[in-house]
C-alpha cells in the first residue's frame, strides 16, 4: 500500500458515505463510485429509528449501543446531519415479552423505562387508545435518512475525497487480488476496494468468485401529507410503526422495516394509511401523500457483513441491515481496519469468514 492509500468504496448510500468519510478524515485518496443518484437506494427508502432494541443478542446490542453514542460525534463533526433523541413508545408485544425486554436490555444498561397509561398518554397525547403498559426508551431517535447520507458524502468531499457516477459491473482482479474496479468507462485502480453496494453487494462479490449470502425482503411505507406537530417521538404499537418527518408527514407501516407489500401494494398501503388515521386523534382529516417500497439489504443470519475477505486481498465487505444506526461505528471501524490494519473487537462476530 502507498503512503496515502488509495480506497475506492462502491456505493454512495449512508454506509458507503460513511465509510468513505472516514477514510477520507484519516488522509486516505478516496473514491466514491454510484450507478445511481448519491444517497442511496435502501437508505432513502427506511424509517430510520436509531436504536438498539428488543430481539439481538448481547454482541449486537453492544455495537448498536456504541452506533447510537458514534451519531452524536459524527454529527458534531459533520454539522449537516440533524438528529432527533426524540424517544421511542414501544408496545408492540405482549405484555410478558415487553417484561422480559425490559429486564434483559435494563441490566445490559439501555435506558428503558415501564410506562403506564398516564404517562403515554402524556408522552403522546394524540394516541386514540393508549395501552396499559408500554416501554419508553429516551435515547432512541430518528434522522431523515437521505440528508445525512448526502451531507457525510458532501463532508467526504470536502476532504479531498472523489465522487465517481459509474456502474461498477466487476472487480479487477491480478494475481488473486482486487485491484480496481471496471466501470462502463473504464477501469479504477486502488489499494483496497470497498463493497457497500447494499442489495447489490452480492453480484458484485460473484465477479471475484466470492458468495455473499444476503436476501432484499421488501418493506413498504405510507407518508401523509405535512401535518402539525403530533407525535412527540417514534411509536412502536402493533401492527404500526409510525414518526413524524421534519416535514410534518408522518412515515408508517406495519413495522420499522416496512409493511410487507403482499401481491397488491396500493390496497396494503391503503390498509397502513387506514390503520393509521385509527391509530391518532384527528385521523379524519389526515390525507395519504404516498407509498414506497424499499429493499433491505438482509445478511443470511441477519447481522452486519463486514470485513476484508481472506484469500482475496484488497477486497473489503460491508452490507448490513440496520444501516440507518449502525453507519457511524462501520465507517470509523472500516476504516481503522482498511487503513491500520486494525479490528475492533465489536466486529469481531460479524466477519465474511462466518459464511465463505
Ligand atoms: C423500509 C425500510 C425500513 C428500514 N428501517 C430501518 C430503521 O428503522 N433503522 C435502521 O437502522 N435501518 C433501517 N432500514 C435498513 C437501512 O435502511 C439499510 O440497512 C441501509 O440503508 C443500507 O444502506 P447501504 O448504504 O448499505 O445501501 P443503499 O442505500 O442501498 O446504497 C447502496 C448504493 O450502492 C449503489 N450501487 C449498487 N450497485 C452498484 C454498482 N454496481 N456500481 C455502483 N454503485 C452501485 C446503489 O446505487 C446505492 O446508491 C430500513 C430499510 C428499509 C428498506
């Protein structure tokens, strides 16, 4: 490797951006290579809830945890990212289940609280029906995911790094080794070349011969038009997800990874933006603005593929569900590994080899 390493990262989505900009912060030459328009195809498409929530084991509990505290020094240090700690009103299970939640995820340390049925309706007074019981955890958030993706790939150009609009249809390889990248207009040499495709993370591995085991399960949600202020925070009731924008529309569906479009999209969506305008007081006049169907980019076992890949050198993979808050700990990991050959013990579980 050179004295300044060149890195090309493929793929301008929140995690490309990110990893891009953290390289770029440590003084590498870095290229951005993007078929599509910047900020990504799943990142524009999420709900975006910065948490580390119910369901994961203790390792990737951990790494969520320290992705929350990494968004609030990355939005120091790139002041285009505006982040909301708005909290989040979870009861979307049963009683016994919230239980366990909060007793297993309160001693790992998250700040989860039992909320009664005063309480949420002070936390969200425009619920129709509040439940009995539910859990409050004020340290979780949201952020637009689009603008944050595009002001780190705005930051990572302001220091020094290249945005390249190509479609990367292989790796160069020389020798068993990654080398560049070929586009339709040519190809791109580097020191290590940085997958963070997304869904398309997986083509473009086959073209080094490497199987990366990921599925896109579809996830649709509804947007109102803008309205007044009327959640406070992020709302996890059964069946229905839903946070208000920074525009005012509120953003739903069946869960924060979308509504499962079944085999007539528009009559699923109808269905959320129903169950929506039952969910608030005022649903009435609430009026449906759209619908969008997103892909998450879903590793075999669910969790985080990241790393360099042994046996072929110069080749780095990151795809991850959950990217919305994990993107600030990938990019400052990625780049400690790629560029000082040094892992940090949170990725430790969430190496390529695991499947290859
Ligand atoms: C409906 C939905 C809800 C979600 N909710 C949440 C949530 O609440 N919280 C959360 O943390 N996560 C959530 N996620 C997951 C999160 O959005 C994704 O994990 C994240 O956006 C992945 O980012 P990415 O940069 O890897 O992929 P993408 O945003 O898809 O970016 C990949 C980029 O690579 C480019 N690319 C692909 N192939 C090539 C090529 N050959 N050459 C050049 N460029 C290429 C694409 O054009 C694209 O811009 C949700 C996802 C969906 C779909």
């Amino acid at each position: 490797m050179a004295d300044r390493p060149h890195v090309i990262v493929v793929g301008a989505g929140i995690i490309g951006a990110s990893i891009a900009w953290h390289l770029a912060r440590e003084g590498a030459r870095v290229t951005i290579v993007e078929a599509g328009a910047p900020g990504g195809i799943a990142t524009r498409r999420s709900w975006a809830w910065l948490n580390a929530s119910w369901g994961n084991p203790e390792p990737y509990f951990r790494l969520r945890l320290r992705a929350m505290a990494e968004w609030k020094r990355l939005s120091r240090e790139v002041p285009a990212i505006r982040l909301h700690w708005v909290g989040g009103l979870l009861y979307d299970m049963a009683p016994d289940e919230l239980d366990a939640y909060a007793d297993q995820h309160g001693s790992w340390g998250y700040g989860i609280r039992r909320v009664d049925a005063t309480e949420i309706g002070r936390l969200e007074p425009a619920l129709t029906a509040a439940p009995a019981m539910a859990l409050h955890v004020a340290e979780e958030g949201a952020l637009e995911p689009l603008a944050a993706a595009q002001g780190l790939l705005a930051a990572a150009i302001g220091l020094g790094a290249a945005l390249h609009r190509a479609d990367v249809t292989g790796l160069d390889m020389a020798g068993g080794q990654v080398t560049g990248v070929i586009t339709a207009q040519g190809r791109i040499a580097a020191d290590t070349v940085v997958i963070a495709a997304g869904t398309a993370t997986a083509a473009l591995a086959a073209t080094a011969g490497i199987a990366v085991p990921i599925s896109a399960p579809p996830g649709l949600l509804v947007a109102t038009r803008p309205l007044p202020k009327l959640l406070n925070g992020l709302v996890m009731a059964p069946d229905m997800h839903v946070r208000q924008l920074e525009d005012g529309r509120l953003l739903a569906g069946a869960d924060f990874g979308g509504s499962d479009p079944g085999e007539d999209a528009e009559a699923t969506a109808r269905a959320v933006f129903a169950g929506l305008q039952a969910m608030l007081k005022g649903g009435s006049s609430f009026l449906f603005d759209r619908y969008q169907i997103g892909h998450r980019p879903m590793p075999a076992d669910g969790f985080p593929i990241m790393g360099g890949v042994s046996g072929c050198p110069g080749l780095y993979l990151a795809v991850t569900h959950s990217g919305i808050t994990l993107a600030p700990a990938l990019g400052l990991f990625a780049a400690a590994e790629i560029l000082k050959g040094r892992r940090d013990a949170l990725l430790a579980p969430y190496g390529p080899e695991r499947f290859l």
